[in-house]
C-alpha cells in the first residue's frame, strides 16, 4: 500500500531584543555563566514580570508579515511543568489568546507552488540552559526568559524536503525584516517536528510522533526521512507506532524513543495573574505594519516592472536586503538601469564579496558616486576598463566626485575618430611584419593593433570603438 | 466552564512532585472538594454576556521598554544555590532532553 507523509512543525525563534522577555536583564550569547540573571529571570518568589515591548512588537510585525491575523486582545497563561531549566516551575506562554492567528507560507516544490498553513505564532519565555558534565549536571540562567516566538504550522508538508522549504521561506522572511538572527548554531531557531503516515488519500490522520528541539536543518531532514521509513516498516510488519516523543541521534542517524513520564505532558494551564492583557489598536497596528520592509517576492517583482530586470538578477537582488538597498540608490540617479544592473551583477557583487580591510560602503553617497561613475561610462567619457580601474575607489571613498577625478587625471575616452585613426596609421606604419600577417589571412592580427592603439592612447581608446575601425582600415590595405 | 470541576488530589500531587501519605490525600481531598464546591457557588449567578476577567481591575499594555537594566552580581545570584558547580547551579546527572 502507498502511504502518505503528514508533517507539521513547531518552530521556535529567539527575537532580537537587547533584553529578556520579563527583566532587564541583558540578552547576549557567550556570556560567563549566570551573569544576566535577577531575581525574576531565576524565579524567586514574589518578583514580578513585566512585558518587552520590542518582544510584542516584533511577533505582531511577524504576524503581519505571514498574513496573519492579529488578536486584538492577547492573554498570558502559566505552563506548568517541573524541571530545573525552568526555576519558577512554570513557563510564562500564550495558551488560549495568542498574538497571531492563522497566516502561511508559500514554497517551491517539484509539483508547483504550495501553501502551508500556519496555525498560530505566541509569544513565551526561553528556559535556562543545562550542562551535562561526567557526574553531574549544571544550570546556567542567562538564557533563561529570552524571548521566544513560536510559529505552529498546520500538518501540511508531506516531504523533508517541504518542511526545509517551508522552514527556508520562515528564516528568510524573519531574517530580512530584522525580527531574529534566526542563526541556527546559536540555537536561534530551534523546531519540534511531528510526523504521522496515513494511505495515500486518506483524510483521517495516522498516529504522529515527536521530535523535540532540532536546531539544524540537515537534522531534521534526516530525521523526518527517518521516521518516514521506519514508520512505514511498522505498519508493514504489524508494529503498532505508538504516539510519543522521539529524539534524534546525530551520530546513530536514527530516533530514539525517550520514554518521558507518563502525564508530563499535562501542563495545567491557567491565566498568569502577574501580567495584564495586551491590547493591540488599529493605529499600533499600522504603525508596526509601516516599519515592515517590502518582502523579497515583491520587491523583485517591483524591480522587474521598474528597472526591466530579468527575473533571475532580481531575485538575487532581492534576496540580499542591503545590496538591494543599494543598487535601488544608485538607480535612482542612473541614466540606464538596466546597464548599471548587469554592471553591479558583475562587477559591484564581486567587489562586496571580496575580501576588504574596510567594511565596504553602501550609504547614500556611495550609492550616488557609483552612479556618477557609472553615468560618465554610458555617456562614452570613459571606457570599459577605466571604469572597472576606478570601481574600487569610488565604492571605498576615496573618488569623491568620479567627473573631477577623470579630468583631473586626463583619464577621459578618447573618442576623437581623427585621432584614433592616427593612431592606428602610426601601428601599421610601425609594424609592417603584423600586417604582413593579416593580408597573409591572420586575421588575429588585428587584435595586435588594437593593443597597440590602446597604449599608443595610453589607456583611454575604447577597444569597442577601435577594434572595427582596425579592421576596416587594415582591409582597406588589402 | 459549566462542567462540574472534579479534583483529584492524588493526581494533581504526582504532577507537583509532591509526595502525601494516604492519610493526606483523603483528607486534601476533602478539604479541596470544600474549596471547590464553595467556588462553585459563582455558577448560580447569571455570566451571560460578561467577558472572563483574570484580573480586578481593567488595565493592559504593562510594557517595559527594550532597556538593559544590571543584573545581580553573579555570587549573589549562586548564594542561594543549595550547591554550584562551577559557575552553575548543580543539579543531580540528569538525561539530556528529557523535558522541555
């Protein structure tokens, strides 16, 4: 029998906040074991939490961004479980009224566009971290109360290679809008898989395992295409699936039943009594919808439809916000778009992407000398490998006016046709033997001549503008 | 909530961690049915209409700005700790994963 993947996922991302979720207390990876702790960040009784507003503001501009619907009436709840990541014994979390409700993301599969359903993302506090050492093992709080969104999808992937998609589209969204670093190494963004196998076309779904806290894409991968198998070999030898929770082995590359307590899993919910609703207006709303960058689908196609780029360099544009960014100031002032985009694919990327003692510049200035720069080689001032010469220096700073510099250096094109064809006459009148070759046939020898009239113009010749004039005048002998 | 709320004392200790003797457990049980029977009593009066309210009084949007504040100096922090290994409070060895 054929049998079908149902795949949903819990996904867990640190917002980019300078504090905690509830205190003050600094938010910041590396840090000597509990440095950034207080008495609300350790649990002692009695101390209070209060509410980041940034937390709140970031998970609703998150929401917006996955179209999801906002509630306007958001409320606190305890989660009530007891082990020592968690010194309060209970995990402050959105249980019944959380920040954001439905929304989904879009993704590429082989078969076409496919929409994933995002069930709701809430807003809650981060555990602390625990060591295990040889005999022993320890609690350090300085991640304890982070902020942490949790986006939960509906069931609707049915490959690994989906769920990367989908989790691929999520860290692209939320990285570009600046709401978390979402780096994986850091534990930034961290996802519980859930995974069930029914016949194919079935609607009733099959009994779903978990897999907790996978931090890495290729983990999770391997995981679900794990469990897709085993599942399937015990349905066809007669081995129940048992609904529990399952750990990943990175070394094995196999999941392993963690045999947790029999009733963990029952929380006891109930309104936190030490916080007070979130109450969102419509005029917040909009002005957290403002700070939103434009996402990268609609920005490349924007960019097709305004500069006439091909879909392949506006897609690559539009993926890297600040080379975007960039590109679109430079623009502005272009007498060409499209030209100075196929230049800045080339040459502009190549120079971001190299290695520099300075960070590279990409302000407005920079932007606005590029263009000048790039405007004096469409208008024929200066050639093609002038422009390439002086590309480092006008991004780096140190041209500040690229019209100023060409004059000032005599470093213009040299157009003139009357000069250049004295100049070809002075290479022929001093290489008889090349042209002996070209009326000989060699008809790389003309390539010769436009060598030498480029030193013969000391750089400044157009060799677009030579190389046809060579071979005419050099038929023209023939 | 319109069910009849049922307690069960035995089960609600076991999720606390709490250990009760037979003895404790019949008589928690007995008192905690009191407690929510006497509760209860709020079911006769007519909600229709009013939202659930989890606080007195009607304030929302207690926000704290995105500002770091200091933190207790970490010796302060681990003076309570009934022991520390390290920098760390110390826990017993303990499977890795097994919750959260």
């Amino acid at each position: 029998m054929e049998f079908e993947n149902t795949i949903g996922l819990e996904t867990h991302v640190q917002l980019k906040t300078n504090t905690k979720m509830f205190c003050g207390c600094l938010l910041k990876t590396g840090c000597e074991p509990n440095t950034n702790v207080c008495p609300v960040c350790l649990g002692y009784p009695g101390a209070l939490p209060m509410m980041n507003k940034e937390a709140v503001k970031l998970t609703v501009m998150s929401g917006l961004m996955l179209g999801c619907e906002i509630n306007r009436h958001a409320t606190f709840d305890r989660k009530n479980y007891f082990y020592p990541d968690m010194a309060k014994d209970y995990q402050i979390s959105e249980n019944g009224q959380p920040l954001c409700i439905g929304g989904g993301v879009t993704i590429d599969t082989p078969a076409g566009k496919k929409f994933i359903r995002i069930n709701h993302i809430h807003l809650e506090e981060d555990a602390a971290k625990i060591n295990h050492y040889a005999a022993h093992s320890g609690v350090d709080f300085n991640r304890g109360g982070t902020p942490l969104m949790e986006i939960v999808s509906e069931p609707d992937m049915a490959s690994a290679d989906e769920a990367i998609a989908y989790l691929t589209a999520l860290k692209e969204m939320l990285v570009y809008a600046g709401v978390s670093d979402c780096n994986l190494e850091d534990g930034n963004m961290r996802s519980d898989v859930n995974i069930s196998i029914r016949p194919a076309g079935a609607t009733a779904l099959g009994t779903k395992v978990e897999i907790k806290n996978m931090n890495s894409f290729s983990g999770i991968h391997a995981a679900l295409e794990y469990e897709a198998k085993r599942q399937r070999y015990n349905v066809a030898h007669n081995i129940p699936i048992i609904q529990e929770t399952r750990r990943w082995d990175s070394d094995a590359l196999e999941t392993a039943s963690m045999r947790s307590k029999e009733n963990a899993h029952d929380y006891r919910y109930f309104p936190e009594p030490d916080l007070v609703p979130v109450e969102l207006s419509e005029e917040q709303i909009e002005e957290w919808k403002g700070l939103l960058p434009e996402l990268p689908e609609a920005r490349r196609n924007r960019m097709m439809a305004d500069y006439g780029l091909t879909e392949y360099d506006a897609e690559v544009l539009a993926q890297a916000r600040e080379r975007a960014d960039f590109f679109e100031a430079a623009a502005k002032t272009s007498k060409n778009a499209k030209l100075l985009c196929n230049f800045f694919m080339s040459d502009v990327m190549a120079w971001f992407n190299a290695e520099h003692e300075e960070e590279p510049q990409t302000d407005a200035e920079a932007a606005a000398r590029l263009s000048a720069l790039f405007n004096l080689s469409l208008d024929g001032k200066i050639n093609g490998p002038t422009l390439k010469e002086l590309l480092p220096e006008v991004l780096e700073g140190e041209i500040a006016d690229p019209a100023k510099t060409v004059e000032e250096h005599g470093l213009g094109a040299v157009n003139d046709t009357a000069q250049l064809e004295e100049f070809i006459r002075q290479a022929i009148a001093a290489n008889p033997k090349s042209v002996a070759d070209f009326k000989a046939g060699k008809k790389a020898a003309a390539g010769f001549f436009v060598g030498q009239v480029m030193k013969l113009s000391k750089g400044k010749a157009d060799p677009k503008v030579v190389a046809p004039m060579v071979n005419k005048i050099l038929s023209a002998l023939a | 909530m319109g069910n009849d709320v049922k307690i069960d004392v035995a089960y609600v200790a076991e999720l606390a961690r709490l250990e009760l003797t037979d003895e404790e457990k019949a008589l928690f049980q007995k008192q905690m049915e009191g407690i929510v029977d006497w509760v209860a009593k709020i079911k006769e009066v007519d909600v229709e209409g009013v939202p659930p309210t989890m606080h007195g009084h009607e304030e929302v949007n207690a926000f704290r700005e995105d500002e770091v504040r200091p933190s207790m100096e970490r010796e302060l922090a681990l003076a309570n700790a009934p022991a520390r290994t390290g920098d760390e409070f110390k826990l017993p060895k303990i499977v890795e994963g097994a919750e959260s």
